[in-house]
C-alpha cells in the first residue's frame, strides 16, 4: 500500500498530503469537518486520486462537501478542481472573481503552464474545466460557514499572483496562506519565496501586513503544513521579500543581472543558505526558488523600480 499522510492539525481541521508525484511534505490540502465539510485547496489534477483516498478515510461522504476553496488557480493549488468535483457532487469551488474564468476554462491556463513550468507542468497534470454553475467567484470578506462552528473568510491576498485569496478560519484564529505567504519548508523549518513572475512585491508586501493584521495564531502553509508564530513568520517573510529586492535593486546598479542576483541570495539571505541543499534536491523546488522566484522579484524592481 502506498503511503498516505493525514494530520489532525487543529480542532475539525486535517491535513492531507496529497504527495504529487510521490513528492512527501510538498502539497498539503486541508478538510474542515463542520456540519458539512469545507476543502481547502485541491492540489494538482494528477494526485486528486489521493486526495479522494484520504476524504475516504477521514470518513467524508461526497456529497457532505459543500465548499472546495482554492486560494488561486495556478496548477499545484486549484488544478485539481475540475476532477475533484466530478466526485463531490454537491460542491461548489471558491475562488478569486480574476481566476473563475480560468477554472471554467483552463486551456489557456495549461498552455501558459506548460511554457512557464514545462516538465513540471506534466507532474501537475492538465486540469479539467469546472462547470460554471459550479463556480463561487469570491470577494474580500466573503464568509463560508459550513456548521459546527467552522468557517471560512476571504482575506484577499494579491502579490503573488492578481487573483490570490487566503481563507481565515476565526474559531481556530488561523490563516490558509496558499502562495501569500511563502513555501514554509516544515522538516528545516525555514521560508524560501514563491514570487514567480509577474510578482508584484508591492502589493505582496500590503497582503502580509493585511494578514498579520488579523494576528492569527497558526498558519497552514499550502507548501507545507501547519506553523505556529505565525505573525512572525509572515513579518521573516516580508524582510525576506524586500532582502531579495534590495539585491536585486543592487545587481541592477551595478549592470549585472539574474545569475548575480541569484548567486548573491544564496550568500546573503540565511535561510536560503540553510535551505540549498534541501532546493536543491527537490524536484520541482529546484527549478522554481532559486530560478523563478529569483526572475519574479528581479523583473518586479527592473520594472517598477
Ligand atoms: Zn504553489
């Protein structure tokens, strides 16, 4: 039998790593056991089959999920949302206003994927369309409840992309980051960026003040897991964002450019010091930190300065 992780992480709330790829502690979706149960994020279309195990085994029935929420639509966060409806019957996908459009209609999406990511975009999987009807296409402040005293509200969150959405769950006083917040690398406990392009440091930095605002107690990163101090960890994260933006802002002086940049990051900022190695053997972080989260901030400074 193939390995399966699910967590109790909170009070009704669990984690399953949906383990794209056979890839451990990278993707995690979360299940809200109210009255009915809420989801939140779907991963990839290619590991929904192991995200419909785990449901099994933590005992969901299909037609007991009413909400499946996705912070944004990129692949490895809502990919997943067009398979997995075809199973929760009764189900309707939260998502960003900016991204519905892209759920009822994810070819595009998978060609821009496909160009972006390449080889990782095959991992992912190519994502099925989700009926329209079937598409919540949420705003700021919208709430979610789903019973028992579970629910969900919309912390919009752009930055990382132009259509990100966080869910708060007051009871429990925590945060879903999705993208907003980093990649929390739980077994070393370190943060690294996911600021592909077109990041937009700028607004990224106003989500996290946003969130912060809110002072949760605990954040479930969807990369990876639950942390605590999570105040914390969003204000580590935001110096690490405009650490990387004062580098690449330097490289730029001077007339140098990416490779710089990333060779510099990898002098300068600790945590992705203490991080290489670990990067660097994954396979799909070792593409994507130090080369796409490094070109996302350089192209933000070379472009708004
Ligand atoms: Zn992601």
């Amino acid at each position: 039998m193939k390995y399966m992780s699910i967590t109790e992480v909170g009070k009704k709330i669990y984690m399953i790593d949906v383990e794209v790829a056979g890839l451990r502690n990278f993707i995690a979706t979360y299940v809200l056991k109210g009255k009915s149960v809420a989801i939140v994020e779907t991963g990839p279309a290619s590991s929904v089959e192991n995200l419909i195990r785990g449901l099994k085994e933590l005992d969901v029935k299909p037609e007991d999920v009413s909400y499946i929420a996705v912070s944004h639509v990129h692949l490895d966060h809502g990919g997943g949302a067009g398979t997995l409806v075809k199973f929760l019957p009764k189900a309707k996908v939260i998502v960003h206003q900016r991204g519905a459009p892209h759920l009822a209609n994810p070819g595009k999406l998978w060609q821009q994927s496909r160009m972006v990511l390449g080889r990782i975009a095959e991992i992912y999987g190519e994502p099925e369309p989700v009926p329209a009807g079937r598409i919540i296409a949420a705003s700021d402040g919208m709430v979610f409840d789903v019973g028992n005293d579970v629910a969900l509200k919309v912390v919009e969150t752009l930055g990382h992309a132009s259509h990100h959405l966080s869910y708060y769950e007051p009871p429990s006083n925590s945060i879903f980051t999705g993208d907003a917040a980093g990649i929390y690398l739980n077994e070393i406990d370190v943060i690294v960026p996911t600021t592909p392009s077109p990041f937009r440091l700028d607004i990224a930095l106003e989500s996290l003040e946003k969130l912060a605002r809110l002072k949760p107690s605990v954040l479930y990163y969807t990369h990876f897991g639950k942390a605590n101090n999570a105040v914390e960890k969003l204000h580590t994260y935001a110096r690490q964002l405009n650490l990387w933006a004062n580098i690449a802002k330097q490289a730029l002086e001077i007339g140098e450019g990416l490779e710089w940049t990333s060779r510099k990051i990898v002098e300068i900022d600790e945590a992705v010091k203490k991080a290489r190695e670990y990067i660097e053997g994954h396979k799909v972080l070792g593409e994507t930190v130090l080369g796409e989260s490094v070109r996302g901030v350089f192209d933000y400074v070379k472009n708004f300065g």
